[in-house]
C-alpha cells in the first residue's frame, strides 16, 4: 500500500491501482489516508515541530455525520495535539467571501450584509454530492437546505467510461485528472432545450464545427523512407516467403498421401483377418472394422477404392506442380490395389433376367433378385466412374487454362485468383464456426443438427407416444445427458477439408508472390499491419461530439445515467417555494456558485436560465460566480481546471477574525461534551447531541 497526495497523484499511473481516498461520498471514512492528507498539508506549511500549537480550522460538507467529526477530533487532539478546532460549512465561507469579501469580519453573529443584503442561495456542486441552501437575513436555514446525491464525480465517470470506450488503446492516458481538465474546458452547459442541441449533431453540416478535439501527449516517429536497396530486400524476402509457402503446401500434401495409404493398408489388413478368422476373433475383427465405419467386411474394397482415388488426385496436383514424388511415398502408393472400376475384370452376366419368373424355381428366383441387384450397383458404379473421369478431366482442363492465363495475362490472373482464395478462407472460417457451433450443447446449430438425426431414425414426422410417455419416434432424444455421447460421436467431422483449403490458399500465396511481391500470406495480415503502421498525431487525439453537452447535463438530468435523484434546478425550485415571495426575490439577488462542479463552463448561464424560468417575470436574478478568479494554472496548461479557492478564502479571512478563539473547541470541552461537539456559529454546522443510552 503506497500513500500519495498532493501533486503526487499526477505523476502516478492510478489507472493500473485500486485508488482510496479518504474521503467517501464527501464524508471522511478512512483515517489513515485522512491522516496522510493532513500530513502533507502540515508539511507543505512548514511545520516541523512535535505537535500543533495552533488552532485548526476545518471544512466539512453539510451536514456532516457526528461520528465521521469525531473521528477527525480525536485524530486532531491525540495524534497531533492540536489545542483547539473549529468547524465550518465549506459552501458557508465561500458565501461571505463572494458576497463581501472586504467587510471587517467577526467570527460571532450573522453575516455581514453586502451590496444586496444579507440573504442568498448557495448552490454547491461538490464531488459526490449538490447542495442548496438558503441564506436568510444572515444565517443560513439549514432546515431548508436540500441535498441531492449527484455530483461533478458522476459527470467524470461518465465522461471516462465513454472516452475508454470508445478509445481502448488510450486507456492508460485517460487518467481521472486529465478527464477531469477535459471537462472542466472542453464540455459546457446548455441554456436551451437538451433534445433540440442533441438534434443538431445529426446535420453533417453543423457536425464539424461542434466537435472538440483534445490532443493526448505523444512521442513523435520518423516515418521510415524506404530506399532501393530495403525494396530489394523487401522483395527477396517475400520471394523466400513465397519458397516457403510452396514446401508447406507439398509437406501438407504428401502428408495427406501418407495418411490415406496407411488407411487404406489397414483396411486392407482387416480384410484379411476377418477371412482368415472365425468366432470370437471374427468378432473382434468386426468391431475394430465398426469403429473406422466400416459395418461390412464385403464394403471394403468400396472404401480402400475411394481412399485410393483421393490418392491419385492429390498425386495428380502434386506433380502438376512440378514437385517430385517421395520415393518411400510412391513405392506405397504403388503398392496399393486399383480402385474396383478400374480392374479388368471380365463382364459379369446375368443370364436369369432373361427368364421369366413362372418359369424359375424359388431358389431360382432369390437369385435372380440377387443378380438385379447387382446389376443395378454396377450400372450406378459404372455411372460412377464416368461422372468421376469427367470431372478429373474438367479439373485438369480447368488447371492448364489457369497455368495459361497465369503466363498470358498476369493482371487478370491476379484478380481472379484474390477471388478463389477469398473463397477458401471464408469456406475455412465458416467451417471452423459451424464446428464450434455443434459442440455447444444449446446451439441452434446443434438443436437442427439433431432434429435431423431424429428425423432420419424415425423415419416420420407423427408424434406418438409409447405406454411409458416417450415419443415413439423418438422426438424425445437429447432430453438426457447420455443421449449426447451419442451425437458427439455422430458429430465428429474429418479436418481434410480444412486442410485442403488450407493447401489451397499456400499454393495462391506462394503463385501470388511471384507476380506480386507486396502480397501478405495467410495469416500475417496482423502482423504486417503493425509494421507499417506508424502512430501519428491524429492518433492521438481525442474527438469529442456529443458528450461535450452530455457529461454537465448529468447534474440537472441524473437520470441521463439512471439516477432517480432530483437535478439541480428541481432542489433549487423546491427550496424557493419554502420561503414567502419577498424572501425569494432578496435571495435570488445573491446566488452563489462554489464547488468543483460549477467549473464546467456555462454553469452560470444555465442556472441564470432555470431561476428566469421558475421565477414570475421582471425578477432580478444576481449569479455570483467568482469560483474561476481563485484558480491556479491547470496541470496541462491554462488557466482553470485546478482547484476552486473561495471557500479556502473564506475560512482564511474567518480564522483571521480576533474572536476566532471564541468558536474554537478545546480538548477541555471536546472531553466534556463529547467526540462530536463543535461551537455553532453561522459557517458552521447544527450540533445535534448524542442521545444518552439508559445504562
């Protein structure tokens, strides 16, 4: 735990601590960051000795919590052995230093009446909290004064939370009080309708002139110029990039080759075993046949048959390429069989479909229905395999023309091969979505995925009901956990398309490199565009549109942010109609504006816009706002932004007073009337008693 204050906290990256202060919702809470303040404060003044030998004069919001002073006075009088304190009502000496800062002052009795009398309404626009009270003939009637839990703190969160937003890169640099100047001299209050301004940010025309850009602090870099010599460089590198690509699409191929021989030799294995086997071995043979997909021992040689094509097409590609074929991979490729509708086999006959069925016995006719069916597989074998060699055939035409095109027109080549690989990315992309999608239990993808198993178990789209409530049909499955293991298991799908597109889009880059060098490979998009990208000014600036009328308007709408507290201009309206009307029209002739939130430019315009509006026509209304005229330079420059120095002012000149002593409490009376006692004078509090406990 690291303790900081003062100007210290600007110097520090709070953003990346859990900041406490010691203060909560303007009330003090936690001690030992209180006491860090004070000592600061006592160091700041010089004072270097053992204890305090002066009275302390501290502020304190309205009222303030008799527990949260008596912790301040037992920390004053014990810890720094302070001989007297006084309280006051910070937004109290702010008035009678901005109604009349040069009368002579004394610390008893009302105040001193101004140019316009004695009566006034503060209104304080502090952190966490807003407050108004009404000055009444000198004294302040706390008994009217009203409070509202909305300060200038909402207002800065709101604004941090939309700049972090919409800037998540700045993050670190939007530090609470750079968003705090920010406000303070970018935003304003607005003295007409909030929904009309609001209106007017949505006219392209208007829109330029009512953003506000703030420049964030930034390092400048050179831009690199590159010379031609890092263009060749550059250019040789893709080039060996481009060599790269072509040696990963061939290991990706020959890969693929590798696996499917070793599939279909397994197989093939299998095959073997079952017609050598019998019983249990058979069985287990089966089994082991069952868990690749395989539930035949005849429906081998289909399988071996079509692993084999996949084989001799990639084979097809591979050479097309140019690549020479492995001699350990195409000793194995060699070693497998031909696929069945490439054997020379002799025809087979059918003679007993040529016989008609009254002349044929019943043995007879079972085999006659056997050898229909067998003619009918092998003319859709047969229509198989032309389909097939057409298609091998369009693939391999389709392959020459595009090597032609390549070498007769480049440009056009270009374009049309950016189309296919933008093809196979989103066909990749869109695969690996819809894999994630059907391992999610509750996905819809998952939920269609398996209305359609059920659909083709059941066979029908009636739902009947079995004697135990289930669905007969079996719409019911999935309601149990096990069911899934099921579907998991249907679910799982083969990566050779993803791998085929994966080869795919190898092989473009690699024959896109060597036509255009400044082409950028799969997957170095990213990484490209950060070494190109070379942080300017601009990118460093904030634009702000309508949160510049958005962040002060909180303090008059809390509910902008879902607050159900009532604005400013609600408490002030309600304070006034507890007064006669002669009494509101003296207190509206000094209205007074302290407090932190009040630095939000058209402040007083706008609460001299709501008091014209509640107020019976041909009222004067007086706004003193001097909150700007006690400021010292921000801590980015200019004036304003910094911190507010009326109240400070007015305890310095009332401490000045020759009875000030008078309004202090000693130690001798805190311990006699107890941890919470002040002396009430018109900055101060009303002391409220503790209620004795019958014990």
């Amino acid at each position: 735990q690291v303790s900081v204050a003062g100007n210290q906290l600007l110097t520090r990256d709070v953003t990346k601590n859990t900041v406490r202060g010691p203060y909560e919702r303007d009330i003090v809470q936690h001690l030992d960051s209180f006491e860090t303040l004070l000592d600061h404060t006592f160091i700041r003044l010089g004072i270097n000795t053992d204890r305090i030998y002066h009275p302390v004069l501290l502020t304190e919001t309205l009222c303030n919590p008799s527990m949260a002073r008596a912790s301040t006075s037992e920390l004053l009088f014990e810890t720094y052995g302070a001989p007297a304190v006084c309280y006051g009502v910070d937004s109290l000496f702010a008035f009678e230093e901005a109604c009349n800062p040069d009368a002579p002052q004394t610390a008893l009795g009302p105040f001193v009446p101004g140019e316009h009398g004695s009566s006034g309404l503060i209104v304080r626009v502090g952190h966490a909290a807003s407050h108004v009270v009404p000055i009444v003939d000198g004294m302040a009637v706390h008994a009217a004064a009203l409070r509202s839990p909305t300060g200038s703190g909402a207002c800065t969160s709101l604004l941090s939370s939309v700049l972090q937003l919409r800037y998540p890169q700045h993050r670190p640099l939007l530090t609470p009080a750079r968003v705090t100047y920010i406000k303070e001299n970018h935003c304003r209050l607005i003295t007409g309708k909030y929904t009309e301004e609001l209106r007017e940010y949505q006219s392209w025309d208007t829109l330029e002139a009512r953003v506000a850009r703030f420049q964030l602090p930034y390092t400048e870099k050179d831009v690199p110029v590159l010379t031609p010599e890092d263009l060749a460089r550059r250019t040789a590198l893709r080039q060996e990039q481009g060599e790269r690509l072509k040696v990963m699409a061939k290991e990706k191929r020959e890969t693929k080759m590798r696996a499917l021989c070793s599939q279909a030799r397994a197989l093939l294995t299998l095959e073997t075993q079952a017609k050598a086997s019998k019983g249990r071995e058979l069985a287990a043979v089966l089994e082991r046949l069952a868990a690749v997909g395989v539930t035949d021992v005849k429906a081998v040689g289909r399988v071996v048959s079509g692993l084999v094509r996949q084989v001799i097409e990639i084979k097809a590609r591979h050479q097309a390429k140019g690549f020479e074929m492995d001699a350990e991979l195409a000793a194995d490729i060699a070693a497998l069989p031909p696929p069945e509708d490439e054997k020379e086999d002799a025809k087979e006959s059918y003679p007993l479909l040529l016989i008609p069925d009254d002349k044929l016995s019943s043995q007879e006719l079972q085999e006659k229905r056997m050898q229909k069916m067998r003619k009918g597989a092998g003319i859709a074998r047969e229509k198989d395999r032309i389909k097939k060699q057409e298609e091998a055939e369009v693939r391999r035409r389709q392959r020459e023309l595009d090597e032609a095109e390549r070498a007769s027109n480049p440009t056009r080549w270009l374009e049309t091969a950016r189309l296919r690989r933008a093809e196979y990315i989103a066909r990749r992309e869109s695969r690996r979505k819809s894999k994630v999608a059907a391992n999610e239990r509750r996905s819809e993808a998952a939920s269609d995925r398996m209305k359609a198993i059920i659909s083709t178990i059941s066979g029908s789209q009636e739902k009947k009901k079995t004697a135990d409530g289930c669905a007969d049909d079996g719409s019911d499955f999935g309601d149990k956990d096990e069911d899934w293991n099921v579907y998991r298991q249907i679910a799982k799908e083969d990566d050779g398309d993803d791998s085929d597109d994966d080869v795919k889009v190898a092989e473009l880059d690699a024959q896109i490199l060597e036509l255009d060098p400044t082409h950028i490979p799969a997957g170095q998009e990213l990484d490209a565009m950060a070494a190109a990208h070379v942080p300017t000014k601009r990118d460093f600036q904030l634009c702000l549109g309508t949160e510049l009328i958005q962040t002060g308007e909180v303090l008059f709408q809390p509910a902008l942010v879902g607050l159900e507290h009532p604005g400013l201009s609600e408490l002030i309206f309600h304070t006034l109609q507890r007064f006669s009307r002669e009494q509101r029209q003296q207190m509206v002739s000094n209205v007074v504006l302290c407090g932190g939130g009040v630095m939000i430019p058209g402040f007083a315009q706008r609460i001299q816009g709501d008091l014209g509006a509640m107020l019976p026509s041909g009222t004067v209304v007086r706004i003193i706002d001097v909150e700007r005229d006690y400021t010292r330079p921000g801590p980015f420059g200019g004036m304003g932004g910094a911190v507010s120095g009326l109240a400070w002012r007015g305890a310095s000149r009332f401490s000045a007073c020759p009875d000030f002593h008078k309004v202090c409490v000693t130690k001798a009376e805190w311990e006699e009337k107890g941890p919470s006692y002040l002396f009430e004078h018109r900055c101060a509090n009303r002391w409220i008693p503790a209620i004795p406990s019958d014990s």
